[in-house]
C-alpha cells in the first residue's frame, strides 16, 4: 500500500499528552506497520494558562483538524466538551485505565491521618466538593498546571497533599507515588476520566476506516453514558459533577453525582439497562436527579 503522506495526528505537548498519544501511536503502527505516522504538537489555550473557558485543552486542536492541518486529534476525553462541533466526529475511545482519584500525600500521610488544617491541592471543583464532605476539617486550595508541575509544587512545600487523576500517574509511570487510591464509594470521578478520545473529521472516510478500530466497545458505551448525563445537566469541567458507568457483558450500570460547590449537600442516584442504550440511560439519570432539584445545587455558589 503506498501512501502519499504521513498521517498526522495532533496532541498537546505535555508529558501526560505524548504519552498518551505514543499509545494511540503503537495501536495505529499494529494495524498498518507501513502506514507513515507524524506527530503535531498544538500549544492550546489552557497550556497558555486560561482554564476557565470550555474546551480549553481541545479548541485549537479541533481547528487544526477543520483546517486540514491534522488528521487525528488525541485529547483526555474528561476534557473534551459534550457539546458537537460541525464538521468533526468522535471516532473512537481506547480502553479506559484506572479512572479513580489519587492522593499523594507527604509525610506518609493517609487520607485519614492527615492532621486537622492540613493543605490539600486539587484545581476540580468536582473532587473539592466531594472531599470536603468527607473532611471539612481540611483546607483545600487551587492547584494548576500539569502533573510535573503539581507534584513538583508539592514537593515545594506548598500543600501537605495534592489529589490527582490515578490514569495519569499511571500513563506516566508515576503509580508508585500514589499514597492512597480513593474508592468510589468515597470519589467519584469525572465523566470520562481515564479515557483517550480520538477525534477526527466528520468527512475523512480513510481517517474513520483506521480510527474506528481502535474503538473499545465497553469503554465507549460507559463515557457515553457519563457524557449524556453530563450534556443533559449541562454542566462542564468547573462545576460538581461526577459520574462512572460501568459495563458487564450487555448491561450498564450508570452512578452520578451532583454536589453543592462548599461539600453540604449532594444528590446521588444509579441507572441501570442495556449497554446499547448507554446515552439514553445518561439522560435518564440526569432527568431522575433532576426531579430531586438537582438545578439548586448547580447554581449554589461555591
């Protein structure tokens, strides 16, 4: 097969995004050894440091795919908003890894010894939430940057414990410094956390044809799900949302959450039904929560 030139696949360049998209890179080099593979590395707006739009992490990667300049783009799928954009399509998801959450703490800590007053770092509103229902006691500050920078500005000094995604530490060999691995029971995730996005444009039939293969069936219909629950209380990254599905041969079973920014109150449910009707079973747990008032805590300010 010859071809005409490189298929070019665009990421983020910090360490978590190339490693990241060195794994999409092996899957793509299995199927077609000959195919020629290049990486395009894209400076996005919230590497720039403005987080607080939606698709910070994705809009100029999604520009380049429009523009013809990429033909694949790699993203965090917890980044990625559930909002379509024209002209481009999701094309696949690889197998989720672990979409818990992690605290690295100092001193051996764990997170029920850590002393009264004790700084915990996170930059999710999510995880804040949920953690301060479990400690109030603790104080929890902003944390930004990537997870180089985060363990670095622990090491600093400047919190007693940070609180990151454990796929992360994971895809960048970092598990060991994991003190404690969060249950579910205890956090529960963002939607999608954990899993890699393939995204490519809508018309690019040769892109669809290589892409889709790598799809991972259960994965998918799992952040499908989450997503729909998502989209239909339409909240994003900066608000308490959390949700995991998870899929057992042809079923799904779909946990949500919304909290009040401040950890007082929360509304927890659970759907279950057919893998196949996983976004059918997102709107249906959001419209569940929903009738629970669930829009009261959305717009309590935290």
């Amino acid at each position: 097969m010859v071809h005409p030139r490189p298929f070019r696949i665009g990421t983020r360049g910090s360490a978590l995004a190339l490693a990241q998209t060195e794994q999409v890179l092996r899957k793509l080099r299995a199927l077609d050894p000959s195919l020629p593979l290049e990486t395009v590395i894209i400076r996005t707006s919230g590497d720039r440091g403005h987080r607080e739009t939606r698709g910070a992490f994705v809009k100029e990667l999604q520009h380049a795919l429009l523009e013809g300049e990429i033909d694949l783009a790699v993203h965090s799928l917890k980044d990625l908003p559930t909002d379509p954009v024209p002209g481009l399509r999701l094309a696949a998801v690889l197998e989720r890894e672990d979409p818990r959450d992690a605290l690295i703490a100092r001193n051996g800590w764990t997170w029920a010894t850590m002393p009264p007053g004790a700084r915990v770092g996170t930059g999710s509103p999510r995880r804040t939430a949920q953690l301060r229902a479990l400690r109030p006691d603790l104080v929890y500050l902003p944390l930004v940057g990537n997870v180089d920078t985060r363990l670095r500005r622990l090491e600093e000094g400047r919190y007693e414990a940070i609180v990151l995604a454990m796929a992360g530490l994971i895809r960048l060999g970092r598990a060991d410094r994991a003190t404690e691995v969060f249950p579910l029971e205890q956090l529960l995730p963002a939607p999608g956390q954990g899993a890699i996005a393939l995204e490519i444009r809508a018309d690019d039939e040769r892109a669809r044809m290589r892409v889709e293969r790598l799809n991972h069936l259960p994965t998918w219909w799992a952040v499908m799900a989450e997503r729909a629950f998502l989209r239909a209380l339409g909240g994003g990254c900066r608000v308490p949302i959390a949700a995991h599905a998870e899929v057992r041969g042809d079923r799904l079973t779909l946990e949500g959450l919304v909290m009040a920014p401040d950890g007082s109150r929360g509304i927890r449910d659970r759907v279950e039904g057919p893998a196949e009707a996983a976004e059918a079973l997102g709107q249906a747990l959001a419209d569940r929560m929903q009738a629970q008032d669930a829009w009261m805590l959305l717009e309590t300010k935290g």
